[in-house]
C-alpha cells in the first residue's frame, strides 16, 4: 500500500544539516562578534559626545 518518494531523503538531510550549522554559525560566531563592534562604535561615539562638550 506504502508507495516509493521521490526524494532523495540523503540529500534532504544535507540541507536541513547546512541550515542548522548556518544557524548555530551565526547564533555562536557572527552575532558575538557583531556585538562587540556596534559596542566599539558606541564607545567612540561617546568619547567624541564628551570631547566635543569640552
């Protein structure tokens, strides 16, 4: 009764695999990353704020 897919489900699971390691790359790696340089902007943004009100 069950009939054959189509799909080939090895393949599938590459894709669904690369999505998940996209997602835990930019979870763990970019996001930090990013982080720290908006917070190194802010920093100088605010040492330009105080240096300028001298």
């Amino acid at each position: 009764m069950a009939q054959e897919s189509n799909i080939d489900m090895k393949a599938v699971a590459y894709i669904a695999g690369a999505g998940i390691a996209g997602v835990l790359l930019g979870a763990f790696l970019i996001a930090p990353m990013m982080a720290k340089a908006k917070a190194k902007k802010l920093e100088k943004e605010k040492q330009q704020a105080v240096a300028a009100k001298k």
